[in-house]
C-alpha cells in the first residue's frame, strides 16, 4: 500500500468528509457525524451478509463479550461451544435476554476492513482495531466511554446514540479510581442509518438503544497525543544523553516521606532542562518522532507470509502485498526497514534499490536499480518476500 493508496481509500470512506477535515478538525475536536450522500460502500465492510460473516466466526467464541441496562435474565455462558450451529443458539439467547454482543479482532474475516484498517495505520502511526456490536430491538446499553477514539459505522438497521456534549476527558489508559455511576446530561441524541459513521473521541459518554436489529462497526484507535510526543522525545534524548539512564538512588520508600528527595528533584528537574533544550535543536523532534513511528509500526500485526519463501529469479515479477506498509529510518551505515511484524536492518548502500521497491507496486527482480549485481537484488527481494512485504505476481 503507497501512501496515495491510503488516502484515496480513507477519502472514500469518510465522504463527503474531506480526509483533511478529518485528521485536522474532527480528530481535534469533539463528537461528529458523517452522513453519506448515495448508497455506500460502507455497509459492505463485513461482506454482503455481515450476519452470516459473524456467526461463522466460531473461533471468536472465546472471546466474545457483552452489555445491556436492561438484560432479561443472566449472560449465557460462553464455555463449551464446539461448532457454528452452537454458536448460532448461543448467540440467539444473548439476543432474547437483551444483550448486545460485541464480535473483536474482526480484520482477518474481510480484506475490505482489514484494508481501510491499514489505510488509517499508514496515516496515523497507531494500531487499529475492528469489532462489531450485534443486538436485537428493546436492548439498551450502559452509559460508558472508551479509552480510545472510535470511528461507528452503521452497518444494518438504525440505532440511536446518546452523546455527551461536555469535552472528553481524554482519559490515560491505565485504571484510575472507579469514579461510580456514570450520567450523561447534558447530551445530544443521535439517530445513526446504514452508511452513517459516527466519531467519538476517547473519554466520550455515551449509551444507545435500538428498537430493531442492529449491527455496527466500531473501528477504534488512539491518534498521536501530546504525550507521545513528549515520551518520543525524552526517549530520543536518552539514547543520546547517558546521564538519563542513570541510576536515580537512595530508598524510594524513604523519598516518599521526603528524606533524601532534594536528590531525586534536583536530578529531575535537570533532566527536563536538558530535554526542553534538545527539542528547540533543529531536527531533534523529527528525529525522535520518526523514531517512535519505526517501533510502533513493527508491533502491527505481522503481515501475512509464506510458509517457506519461494526461489526468485531476475524474471521473477513482484508485486506489493494488500496490506503491506512500511516505514523507513536511515542511519550512517544502515537502514531501518519497519514492517508491521518486525524490522529488517539493511546495508546503507542499498537505498536506492529498497526506495524502488518500496516506491513501485509491480516490479521485475532485474528492474531494481542501484549499483548492486544481481545477487545483492535477489537477497533484497527474498528478504521482502519471506516477511509478506511482497509476492509473486
């Protein structure tokens, strides 16, 4: 996937959304919906039949959970089901008792889906998830937030969503002390059909109910924050700056009670100091952040690889992957090829060939360019095979 790529598939997915509208204002802001103007493609993310698409998916089993303020009777257990028939009854009874079923880890059931997914991967940095929420007419949900913002798209029937209209809190992902029953007044409602997408920043209230059956996407991911920005930072600067990784000292347990604290705050406030310098060198914020992105792009989720990597040959002819992205640092002597799954540490003498691999779709193994012979182009195009980067055509 090249970057035009990805933004021409997030551009269809988001219109009439300008995708600059919404990296720019609607990620910085608060709730917002997106209608569509004609029929859209975006009911078709699960596949003609996004009902059938979830009860084959047997193996999810496990892994299924599930809401509802006003269920009929306690959650059917999820322990023992051994074949979609099961899988079906079980997941009818969730329904009957009014419980809506959220279906995770949906990427591999469509390439669709998996596609857009990595469309926003390319653009953002971060890891994107997909599930589904499944219910029957009279459920109602919990109030509740998530820690991560959510992109809804309305797959069948129609649901109603109540939205706080305060500001999100923008929670931190670790557990905090449980703040009790949440409310959402003030809040606005927000009548969601086939095709239409909702945005909900993380830390939003919200709750829904539906009076048919129902099925939504919930595509969720955390865009870059401050706070990244700021650890990417302090990260860069400690790979340069010995004293940072340091050994602070002396008996936490005593600092606490403020005995030998002097130490720690002196030491502290020296490093912040040292930081705030760096990130005013020109460079150094960009460096820290394309460093970030390498380590974040290599925990997505492994691409999909050959088993064994096939024999190449100058006339293999090779293509991109459908997901397959990358993100690329250079050092003095090396490059930094990440990948979703990993990292490939390549000699600096070869750039000009990975930029032509990485840059050309579809490529004969003697086209790589570079002043390399035909062995180097040969271990170079294997080595992206055998990680799923590329394939045979």
């Amino acid at each position: 996937m090249l970057f035009q790529d990805a933004q021409r598939r997030l551009q269809e997915f988001l219109a009439p959304l300008t995708l600059d509208e919404f990296l720019g204002r609607t990620l910085t802001g608060g709730f917002c919906r997106i209608g569509h103007e004609a029929v859209s493609a975006r009911t078709g993310l699960l596949g003609p039949d996004p009902q059938a698409a979830l009860l084959a998916a047997v193996h999810l089993a496990p892994r299924l959970t599930f809401h509802s303020a006003n269920p009929l009777g306690p959650a059917p257990s999820l322990e023992g089901i051994v074949d979609a028939a099961e899988f079906r009854q079980r997941i009818a009874e969730f329904h009957a008792r009014h419980y809506s079923v959220r279906f995770p880890e949906l990427r591999p059931l469509s390439p669709a889906l998996d596609e857009l997914a990595r469309a926003l991967e390319f653009m953002l940095h971060t890891p994107v998830t997909a599930s589904a929420f499944w219910s029957r007419g009279g459920m109602r949900a919990p109030v509740h937030y998530d820690d991560h913002d959510l992109i809804v798209v309305q797959l069948r029937g129609d649901k109603r969503w109540y939205v706080s209209e305060k500001p999100a809190e923008l929670p931190n992902t670790w557990t905090a002390t449980p703040a009790g029953a949440l409310e959402l007044s003030p809040h606005a409602t927000v009548d969601l059909h086939p095709g239409d997408l909702l945005y909900l920043p993380r830390g939003t209230l919200h709750s829904v109910d539906s009076d048919t059956e129902s099925l939504h996407l919930s595509i969720g991911f955390t865009p870059l924050t401050v706070r990244e920005a700021v650890i990417a930072a302090l990260d860069q600067l400690s790979d340069l700056d010995r004293t940072l990784r340091t050994t602070m000292g002396g008996c936490v347990a005593r600092q606490f009670q403020g005995i030998g604290m002097e130490v720690v705050t002196q030491r502290t406030a020296d490093a912040i100091e040292r930081l705030r310098a760096a990130c005013r060198a020109p460079g150094f914020l960009t460096a820290a952040l394309q460093r970030r992105s390498t380590r974040v792009v290599a925990t997505l989720a492994r691409l999909p690889a050959p088993a064994a990597t096939p024999a190449l040959a100058t006339d293999t002819e090779l293509v991109h992957t459908g997901t397959a992205m990358c993100h690329l640092t250079a050092g003095p002597e090396r490059i930094d090829f990440s990948y979703p799954g990993g990292h490939l540490y390549l000699h600096r003498g070869a750039e000009q060939s990975i930029l032509y691999m990485v840059n050309t779709p579809r490529f004969r193994v003697r086209d790589i360019p570079g002043e390399v012979g035909d062995d180097v182009r040969l271990s170079l195009a294997t080595s992206l095979v055998g990680i799923g980067f590329l394939a045979r055509a």
